[in-house]
C-alpha cells in the first residue's frame, strides 16, 4: 500500500491530469483524492464531463464525518467510481472555495487513515492484488494542487511516501519549483514530474537548476492529455498515443519508487480504459 502525492510550485502543469492517469493506469485498487483546497471538482467537470457526485459527495463529507468520530468509514461513503468495475475512484473535491476553511482540521488525521487504508489487503508476492475498494486494500494518489495554498494539503504532502512535484519547462516554472523545493519537508521521496521534457528545458537541466531527481515525464500530446483533462473526444489511437504511453511508463516508475520500500511492483493495466463510463453519461 502506498500514498503517492502530486502537486505543483506554480501555475497549472497538469497535477489533476498527470495525478487521474496514474490513478486509471494503476494496477492495485486505486483512490484519488482531490484535495486542492480552490473549489470544484476538476476530474467530475473534466473526464467525467460535468458529473454530479451523488449526494454531494466529496471530502467535505470527511470533514463532517471526522467531527463525528467516523473518518475511516466515511472515505467509501463518498468516494465515486471512475471506471466500471469501481476498482479506481475518486474523492471529490470541495464544490465552493468558502468551504476550504473546514478543511483545515482535516488532513492531519486523513493522513493517518490514509497511511493505514490499504492495510487490510493481501501482501503475498506470489501474484496481482485481488483486494478492492470493499476491503480496504487501496493505494492512494493525492492531487494535492498548488504547494502553500491556503488551508492546503500540507500534511498529505509531508507524509507521503513518494511526492511528485509536477513542473513545465519554462523559466518562471524552474525557478518556482527551486524556490519550493528548498523549503519543502516531507517524510518520503521527492523526485519531479516533467511536463513536455525539452520545451524548451530538459529534465536533465531541470534536476541539474533544483538538485532533485526527475522520476518521470510526462509527453506533450495536448489531443490526448484532453481526453483526461477536459472529457475531450479521444482521438483515434489513443490507447498507443504519445501522452498515455508516458502516463504509463510514469505509473511504473511510481511503482518501482514504491517498491524501493518493501512494496509490489505491478505493471499498469490499460486494457479498462475503453469502458470507464462517467457517472453523468456516455463518451
């Protein structure tokens, strides 16, 4: 079990986008919480194309259920499916920006539950999790937005055990993710996302300007990325395009980084992709 956390220095370089890959693309049960503090749920509005979470599902239900004592619970009561077989879901995010403020007293105690959340699952090594979602076997992937937001994921962040700081490669970008990295504390490993490697900075430059380690990269295939990003019509090949065959490769780099600690390396399974249906329609 596993908590990976994505988030950013500045601007938009595709967290939610980068973090809804890894979390469709992989190969345990998966939860992705949306816990940027802005208001609005990107993934419901975006891939799931205008979505309305059932009962108002979201994590401000776990800012209430924690009040009552009933955190763990509350984690499958409003979490929402991303794909048929429920084995990759979704924690909303807060609908308003006003309601950011009741989240304050939340992520401390989340990131306990979270640590201990795919705990229950099966651990052998003699083949791929059967666990789901109904047992408590999930691995945890944290959109945890822009870094020093107010009433921001901090502690989800700081205690995660592998953090992905997703960077563009443009000076401003460069210098936002080293300003940020020199004063970032956090219990895991941190190593950076690249988002269109050699546009115009390689990641090899990037590592060199903010002396830490690029895990992955992500390719510059605005088409394809759409299809995640904003619930755009996939254009033909998609399962083979540039972007989701980066995304892929990405989530076995994640996987290999968990596994450094003791934890299975499983390839990402891509073949659900076509029949992931969104909660408000068709594609």
């Amino acid at each position: 079990m596993a908590v990976i956390a994505l988030a950013s220095a500045s601007g938009a370089p595709g967290v939610t986008t980068t973090a809804l890959a890894l979390t469709l693309l992989w190969p345990r049960p998966a939860l992705l919480v949306e816990a940027a503090p802005y208001g609005s749920s990107a993934v419901l509005a975006g891939y799931l194309r205008g979505a309305v979470a059932p009962g108002g599902r979201s994590v401000l239900g776990l800012a209430r259920a924690h009040r009552l004592g009933r955190l763990s619970e509350a984690i499958d009561e409003n979490a929402v499916p991303l794909d048929d077989e429920g084995r990759h879901r979704l924690l909303p995010a807060i609908a308003q920006p006003e309601q950011a403020s009741s989240l304050r007293q939340l992520w401390e105690p989340l990131s306990e539950v979270l640590a201990d959340l795919g705990s229950t699952g099966p651990e052998a090594d003699d083949g791929p999790a059967t666990d789901g979602p109904e047992t408590g076997g999930y691995d945890v992937i944290v959109d945890a937005g822009r870094l020093g937001a107010a009433a921001g994921p901090d502690a989800l962040v700081s205690s995660a055990d592998v953090v992905l700081l997703c960077v563009r490669t443009q000076l401003p970008a460069i210098a936002a993710a080293r300003a940020r990295l020199q004063s970032l504390d956090v219990q895991g490993r941190v190593a950076l996302a690249i988002v269109g490697d050699g546009r115009p900075y390689t990641g090899a430059e990037i590592s060199r300007l903010t002396a830490t380690p690029v895990l992955t990269s992500l390719a510059w295939d605005p088409p394809a990325a759409d299809v995640l990003a904003v619930g755009a019509t996939r254009p033909r090949r998609w399962e083979s395009s540039a972007y989701l065959r980066s995304a892929a490769a990405a989530a076995e780099a994640v996987q290999r980084e968990v596994a450094t600690a003791g934890r299975r390396s499983v390839p990402p399974d891509v073949s659900h992709l076509d029949a992931a249906i969104p909660i408000g329609g068709s594609r």
